[in-house]
C-alpha cells in the first residue's frame, strides 16, 4: 500500500509558486492580485491567499515540542485535556452549593464562585464548599478587591481542617487591581501591598493563582486580537516589574499569574492568538531569570526556571459578538469560538450562555453552554489531540504574524512607562474604544456581519420583553454614571446600535410594510428583491415579496392595495431608466419610494425627486435610521 502511495505522488510533478502565482494571475484577468486576493486584518498584517511550505522557513515555531520552552505548541505533553468551567454567583451558599453539586455530575470540573464580600465568614465557606471534593475539581473565587486577603486566609483555614493534600487543590482567587481601572474607573488601594500580603497568605497553596489578567475585558468592549494580546502581556509584565522591584521572587510571581482571555470570532487568528501568547509570555518571564525555588528538571541555560514562564490561560467567549435578536444564533458563534480555544491549547474555558445579553441565564442556557464544551471533547476528541495547528502553512504565518503585531504594542506600553502608567493616561482605553467604534461602523456597513442582526434576520421575530441587560456598578448604580479616577472602557455590544432600531421599531405600535415592486430582468429582480428586504428587515419592518409585475403601475397598485408604506422598486441597473420614474409618479407620494441598487442613472433619477437608494455602499444603519425617522412620526 506504501509502495502504490509512493508510486501516485510522483506521478505528478511539483509545482512552484511561480507557476501557482501565474495561473492565478490568469485567472484575475488583469485584475490587482493584492486588492483581490490579499487580506488586510484589521490587526494590521498581510494575509496571503495561499501558502506554502517554503513559507515555514525561517519561523523556528515547531523547533520545541509541545509542553517545551517556549511553550508554543502548548504546555502538556500527553494531551489536549482543558477544564469545563461553569460560573455561580452566589445569592445564597447553600443554595450555589446545591448547584455546584449538580452541575459536578453533568461534565463541569471547573467552578467560579461570584462571593459577597460583606457575607465572608468560615461558615458561609463551610456551607458553600459542602460535599465538594476539592482535590478533583479546580475552585475559582471572585469578591470584592479589598476582600482577596481575607478570602485567602478563609480558604487555606479551610481546606487545612479538612486535611487536604495541598498539592491536589488548583484554583485561583480573582484580585486584578488593573481591571478595576479599566471597567469601572476606580483605582482603590496599594496594588504591591495587597498582592505581597495575597501571596503570603495563600503560600500555603502552592498551585493557586491569584494575580489575575482579565483581557477577557479587552475582548468584551471590541479590542481586536493584537490589542488584546499585546495589552494583556503589558498587564502582566506589570505585576512582575512592580513586585520583584518590591522583593518578591520572580519565580513566585509568575507562578501566580493567571491569564482570563476572551474568544472573538475569528477563528483562525484566534488559535494564533493562544499560542502566540505562550511564546511571548514565556520570553517576557525567561528575561527576569527566575530563580527555582525547590528540585526542577525543567532549567535554562543560565539556570532559570522554565516552569515559572509557563502561561496559565483561562478563556471565555465574547459578549461582543452575543445579540438579542435571533439570539440561538449565539450558540453557534460560541461554539466556533469555544473551537479555536481549545485547539489553541487553553488551560479552562467558560462558554457564555446565548441569552445571557437579555437576562439571567437559566438552567436550559447553562447546560447548552456546557454541552458545547463537553460535544468538542465526547464527541469531536479535541483533548486527545496537542496543538493540531502545528506546521499548517497558514496558522503558523498567523501566529508569528500575531506575536509581532502584539510585542510591537507591548514594546511601546513599556516604553511610555508600563501599563498602569498607560491606565492612568487613558491610552489603553483611548484605543481599544477607538477599536470600539470601528468595529460598530464595520457592522453598521456589514463590513462585519453579525447574522440575525445586520445580514439575514429573522423577518417575523419580535423582541417582546426581552430587553439588553444594562451594565451595573458593584455599588449598585449605573456604571456610565459613577464617579471615576480614570477613563473606561466602552462595553457597547457590536449588535447594540441595530438592536436599539429594530426596538424603536417595536416600541413604536406601528410596524412598516416594505412591498418589494419586482419587475423587469428575471435574475436581477430576483436578486435586488431578496437583498431588499434583508436589509429593511434589519429594522424590523414587514417584508412583502412578490413574483414580478408586467408594469409599474400595476405593482404600485398592488402596493396600495396591501397599505405599504415602503415600495421598493427592484429590477436591473438598465431597466431602472425605463422603470423607476414612472413608478415614481404612479405611486405620487403615497409611500416611500426607494430604488434596488446604484444603477448609472442614479443622477437622472435624483432629478425627477427619487431620493431613497439602497446597496452594498450605503451605510445600512444610518439609512435605516433615517427611514425610522420618516416613517414613525
């Protein structure tokens, strides 16, 4: 069977890049091969139609195997094995144990306890850690930032009257004094303070992380990759610079870090992303010389401790991209994300529940989001497989790519001071709300599509009582008005602005019909007619297909008879010269008139009054807008 193998491979020649690269430009017909072909990420790098094995040379990314230094390729060496996260925001311990519990036995081996500070005692931790065998399932625990010590203390009191193997028990306790900056404007306390007495007090548990780096934050207000990772490796050179300058061991500190990805939706940057972000955490913490604390088989050539330069990645699916309208949509842009997570190598991961941007997610949500986590491991065996990207042409040029995108921002945070300093004068802020904003233009102008929400909604859907869930403050209040030190990030989803219309709409009592007027040019009507109302129906309007009229007058007729308030003239770019002015005069100002397209004649058509025109130019939300304007008076 080899032999036959061999034998059908040299049968056909090779082909070069030069061949490839003229039959392609062949093909294009004098076309531009890099305004055609040649993709601009918004992360600001080239991105190629094809690549080839002769683009490895020179990457050096598969030299180390994986669970090596640099840790690229991951950092196990016998599987792909994550942890299946599951968040709880305790009201009531008793009750959040009951369902810690339950949801042990249906797949999660990874919690997150939500803590109320002013509730934190040794019973109130007796009560939510019953029964829960700590040894077999990491503990993850949030609270107020002026608690963590307190937590800690808490914690290592209780697992050491329950007489546990110490060197069993993984979790975190979530203290990020940045993250507080950048989410609510506070800056509270002494960061080198909190975190030296945090270390102190949770040292006796040796494998909790406590120093947080929530990038999840960046993600979720529409940072793009390169920000997220070039950001999230400042935040942590943060922790490390500060802290050894106050004396701890370098060691120690990078073995409290732990990083919170989000997962944006673009697949394959986003497993780039993971394993770019190993390689650079790893050099970043290798520059400090870590000195092991205790017997390591894993040294540098100068005796550093590679252990420490592992990157601990937790990660979680982006609000961002979640939207209320058509929100089951949601479950399959988690499940791409939850994908490009775990073959990128993560530690743990949370799925975000669908509805969570519209109310409290329920026991149904919660289990789908888990199940999508538990199908890619039962179903697909992405734990069995150890960075399966590795020396794909593609992946591996991503991934570079990425790294150097992100260490060139991380050079220059470092360079203006490091990333508090960058909190302080807002430019962390500054520019991922910038990325904020173009990302709402991109979808404004379906230059990003969010299906079910700018391309392809649901045309009968209703909101009803589904309302966006709106930030809160830990205080309780509104967390756009809250007093603030510094300047914050925007956490505007990118479906916000199209979802605000579509409820106006709803709110409004009067839904308008759209009759779509086909006519002429059997392809071409057909065409314009189904672009037509995909994009009124992204404001919610009623849509009114129809099979084609022999002239004008008789499909505004039948426009009139079906009380449109929109007709919208669809037919071919030539025809519109024949048919749209006198569509126009029939229709006398009886509804709104629009025209399917951009066609030559658009300037005659201006003249004879028609000022409505749609197509793949406009701006579909701001267009929208003003025809809500218009037609909700």
């Amino acid at each position: 069977m080899a032999d036959k193998k061999e034998k059908l491979f040299s049968d056909f020649s090779p082909v070069s890049t030069e061949q490839w690269m003229e039959k392609v430009t062949a093909d294009l017909k004098g076309a531009d091969f890099e305004k055609k072909l040649v993709w601009k990420t918004n992360e600001g790098f080239k991105v190629k139609p094809f690549y080839r094995m002769e683009d490895l040379e020179g990457l050096k990314t598969t030299d180390a195997l994986p669970g090596e230094f640099p840790y690229l390729r991951g950092t196990k060496k016998d599987n792909n094995e994550w942890l299946v996260r599951q968040e709880i925001r305790v009201e009531c311990p008793k009750e959040a144990n009951a369902k810690a519990l339950d949801i042990l036995n249906k797949g999660v081996d990874s919690l997150s306890f939500h803590v109320k500070a002013k509730e934190l005692n040794a019973e109130y931790l007796e009560t939510l850690l019953n029964d829960i065998q700590a040894e077999c399932v990491e503990l993850n625990f949030s609270t107020c930032q002026g608690h963590v010590v307190e937590l800690a203390n808490l914690l290592v009191a209780y697992f050491q009257k329950k007489d546990y193997d110490v060197k069993k028990l993984k979790g975190s306790i979530n203290y990020d004094f940045f993250n507080k900056m950048l989410t609510r404007g506070k800056e509270k306390g002494d960061m080198v303070q909190t975190a030296k007495a945090l270390i102190e007090a949770i040292q006796p548990l040796p494998f909790y992380r406590v120093l947080n780096v929530n990038a999840l934050s960046l993600n979720n207000a529409g940072a793009y990759i390169s920000q997220e990772l070039g950001y999230a490796l400042a935040w942590g050179n943060e922790y490390m610079s500060q802290l050894t300058d106050a004396g701890v061991p370098a060691a120690i500190v990078a073995k409290k870090i732990k990083f919170n990805f989000g997962i944006s939706s673009n697949y394959f940057l986003e497993i780039a992303k993971f394993r770019a972000a190993r390689l650079l955490w790893a050099n970043i913490v290798a520059s400090y010389n870590p000195e092991c604390l205790r017997d390591c088989d894993n040294k540098g050539a100068n005796g550093e401790c590679r252990c420490a330069a592992k990157m601990a990645v937790h990660a979680e699916t982006s609000t961002f991209n979640l939207t209320l309208f058509d929100a089951h949509v949601n479950l399959l842009r988690t499940q791409t994300e939850a994908m490009s997570a775990a073959l990128g190598g993560v530690d743990s991961m949370t799925v975000t529940p669908f509805d969570k941007t519209y109310e409290t997610p329920d026991d149904f949500s919660e289990r789908l989001a888990r199940n999508q986590q538990l199908l890619l491991k039962e179903e697909s065996h992405f734990d069995k497989v150890i960075d399966p990207a590795a020396g794909s042409y593609y992946i591996e040029n991503l991934t570079i790519s990425i790294a150097q995108q992100a260490w060139n921002l991380f050079l220059s945070v470092e360079e203006a001071g490091g990333f508090y300093a960058a909190l302080k004068a807002g430019t962390v802020q500054a520019a991922v709300n910038e990325s904020n904003k173009a990302r709402h233009k991109a979808v404004a102008q379906r230059r990003e599509v969010l299906l079910g929400t700018n391309q392809f909604p649901n045309f009968n859907e209703k909101a009803g009582d589904k309302q966006p869930v709106e930030a809160k403050c830990c205080c309780g209040g509104d967390a756009h008005t809250c007093e603030k030190d510094v300047d914050t990030l925007v956490f505007d989803r990118a479906a916000s602005e199209f979802e605000a219309l579509r409820l106006e709409t709803e709110a409004s009592g009067k839904r308008p019909k759209a009759f779509m007027l086909t006519i002429g040019n059997l392809a071409m009507r057909q065409a314009r007619a189904q672009y037509s109302c995909n994009f009124l129906a992204c404001a919610g309007y009623e849509v009114v297909d129809n099979l084609g009229f022999e002239t004008v007058e008789a499909g505004v007729e039948a426009a009139m008879a079906a009380k449109a308030d929109i007709v919208v003239i669809c037919s071919s770019d030539d025809e519109y010269a024949e048919y749209a002015v006198p569509a126009f005069k029939a229709l006398n100002g009886r509804a709104m008139f629009i025209v399917a397209g951009a066609p030559a004649c658009m300037d005659e058509l201006k003249a004879a009054g028609i000022e409505n025109f749609i197509h793949v130019r406009v701006n579909v939300l701001d267009t929208l807008k003003e025809f809500n304007a218009k037609l909700l008076k």
